[in-house]
C-alpha cells in the first residue's frame, strides 16, 4: 500500500473524478450501454486485480490503475442498479451502506485492526479492495443522492463534502482515530471528485462549464499519470521501514468513537433528508417552457397539449421529443440528435421536482428517455431504432 501523503490524496480524487466522467462517455457518448461498459470493465478489473495481488511490493502504477477501474467499476454498479434495475438512490446508499459496514466487521473480527498499514497478507489485501470497492459504489449513490434526487447540484454537492472532509481532518488533529478518520474521508473523496467531474463535464444549462466528459477525462487521466510518474521516480509514497510485519494500532477509543460519529452523520443525514424532500414535495413551481424549433419544411412548431400525468405536466418534455422525431422525419439526423440534448438537459433539471411526486412514474419515463438518448447519439445511428425509441417515449410521456 502507498504511504497516506498529500498525493495520495490528489490521485484519489483524480480518480473518482475520472471514474464519473470515464462511466459516462463509455456510456453514453460512445453509446456502449451501461451492460457492456459494466461487462468490459469488471473484466478489466479482474485483470488489474490478478497482477496486484500477485505484486510483492508496492507499485504506483499498478496500484493507481486498479483504483481508477474501481472507480469506474463502482460508478457502474450504482448506475445500473439505478438505471437497468431501478433502484431508487436512497436504497442503493443503504444497500452499499450496509455492505462496506459488514465489510468492515468481518475485517476487524479477523484481523483486530482496518489500517492500512497493516495490510501485509492476502486475506487483508482481499478485505481491503472489497472495502475499496463498496466506497465508490457507495460515495457515487450519496453524491447522485444529494446533487440529482434532492436538488442540490454539483457546486453545492461538492462545497458539503468539502466541509465534512475539512471538518473530519480537524477532528483527527484533535484526536479523532485515524483509521475511522481515514475511511470516512476515503468515501467522501468519492461524491467530491464526482461533483468536480460532472461540474466541468456538464452543460452550463445543468450549471456546469461544458468541458464534455471526453476532454474532462482526457484532463484528468494525463494528471494521473503525469502525478504515478512522479511517485514511481521519486518514491515518495513508499512506506518506510520493515512493511513485512503487521502493524498494532497506537490509538485506543476506536469502537466508541465510531459509535458516536456514525450516529451523528445517520442522524444529521437523515434530518437533511426529510427537510429537503419535504421542501421539494411542496415546491408547485411551473416548467419552465423551452423555445421549440421550426419543425421540418420551415413552418413553425405546434404548440403541444397540456396533459396531465402522475408527474404533473410534461407537455415541455413531449414538445422536445416530438420536436426530435419531425427532425428525424425531415431526415436531419444532426437537428434531431442535438434537438435531443435538451430533452437531457431539462428532464435532469426537473428530477428534483419531478421524482418525489411518483418515483416509480419518474423511472418508467427516465428508462425511455435513456433509450431515446442512446439511440439518437449512437456512432452508428439507426433511424429505425431511433424513431421506435422517440414514439415509445411520447406513449410514456401519454
């Protein structure tokens, strides 16, 4: 394992910013579909794995590289559980909640310690990237939870986490126990390089500064290796002195102190929670209206019908989606797939008002949208699929 340094740090947010950007141009913008992203990454992280475990020392670029595929990976898990499955968020954070906290138990019935630096056999190194890996699932279900189901958005996302973090590290030079102090941060790194991701990713319509994924991973990816090369030259990360014998932990107070820190964070969570979405149910703020285009043939475009839905009116969102299929129609592909990110843009910025009204309505009619979206930004666009996919949504839509 790798010394606990500042860049230890840098390169774990590098990472799970990646992992949130990566996830999402493989996803979407190469049009591979969360099944096959999830199926060529698991296998990758099988591979990353294999030579890991099988290293007798540290290595920078090996480790950083497996930590970047579980952060893809993880993202992936909750994706698809939200997405393919349909679990709510709030679920998903309790599920991968519940998991890294009997992870955690089973490690400390085992092996009496969870640090780090104690990771010196297999059966530890095996408890470690599990833990690992249900930290990104389960910092990428709290940062969609706090950003997109209650509203909140990137900036104000990612400023919360940052306090907890900077509040937490405080909390450890007073005597807080470093190694709860440490796993806590490591979690919150997760929803922290998201937040960064999806804010340079993300249209400024989603208030974001429009970077793309492709570039924003592309920026973060030549940081992470340009930041391994340092470390692997330098060792500056390589723990010191004889790392072949289990470490004691100095610090006693460990079990009472995880008590009172989890129940704090539950209680303070769970507060924030029922005040947010008491305020979002209240809030009977109308759509915004969005400007429809001349339809094909230069006539312009019809208004739509107000209709009702469990969702209140979507009239806006059925005007976009019948605004893309007249493009396709008129047989201007280009219209019609950039006609389409609005319907991304305005359907993410009514999640937070929309889904608490119906949950199960808001995932049936985000399901098509994310057909519809795959369909029209395929490399390979297939107009039949895409207009199949286009009136499915308006049936939805009703």
């Amino acid at each position: 394992m790798p010394e606990v340094t500042l860049y230890f740090w840098l390169i774990k947010v590098l990472c799970t910013t990646v992992g949130e950007t990566a996830a999402d141009f493989l996803n979407v913008d190469l049009g591979f579909g969360l099944s096959g992203v999830s199926l060529v990454t698991g296998a990758l992280l099988v591979v990353a794995l294999v030579f890991q475990f099988r290293a007798t020392r540290y290595i920078a670029g090996l480790y950083w590289l497996t930590v970047a595929i579980v952060s893809v990976f993880g993202t992936l898990v909750t994706d698809n559980l939200t997405d393919n499955v349909g679990l709510p968020l709030e679920a998903s954070t309790l599920v991968f909640g519940v998991l890294l906290a009997v992870t955690f138990v089973v490690w400390y019935a085992s092996e009496k310690t969870l640090s780090i630096h104690s990771i010196v056999t297999r059966r530890r190194e095996t408890f470690y990237w599990l833990a690992i890996l249900f930290t990104f699932a389960l910092g990428t279900a709290t940062g969609d939870l706090m950003a997109e189901v209650l509203g909140l958005g990137y900036l104000v996302t990612g400023a919360i986490v940052v306090a907890l973090i900077a509040v937490t590290a405080i909390a450890w030079r007073l005597g807080l126990h470093p190694v709860l102090a440490f796993w806590f941060i490591y979690v919150l790194t997760r929803p922290l390089g998201a937040s960064l991701g999806d804010y340079l990713s993300q249209p400024s319509s989603l208030g974001g500064l429009g970077l793309g994924a492709t570039v924003t991973s592309l920026i973060f990816v030549a940081a992470i290796i340009v930041t391994v090369v340092y470390l692997s030259a330098t060792k500056a990360d390589v723990v010191s002195g004889d790392t072949t014998a289990p470490v004691d932990e100095p610090v006693r107070g460990g079990m009472w102190q995880t008590t009172v820190f989890l129940a704090v964070i539950l209680v303070a969570g769970g507060v924030g929670y029922t005040l947010r979405t008491a305020a979002l149910q209240g809030d009977s703020s109308p759509q915004v209206p969005v400007a429809l285009p001349p339809v094909p043939g230069g006539g312009p475009a019809q208004p739509v019908p107000v209709r009702t839905s469990p969702l209140g009116d979507l009239s806006m969102f059925r005007g976009i989606t019948q605004d893309t299929l007249n493009l396709l129609d008129g047989g201007n592909q280009a219209g019609a797939t950039n006609r389409v990110d609005d319907l991304e843009i305005q359907w993410d910025n009514a999640e937070a008002r929309l889904k608490p009204k119906d949950k199960a309505e808001w995932t049936k009619v985000d399901g098509r949208i994310d057909k519809v979206l795959r369909a029209l930004r395929a490399t390979s666009p297939d107009q039949a699929a895409e207009k199949d996919a286009l009136t499915a949504l308006l049936a939805t839509l009703g």
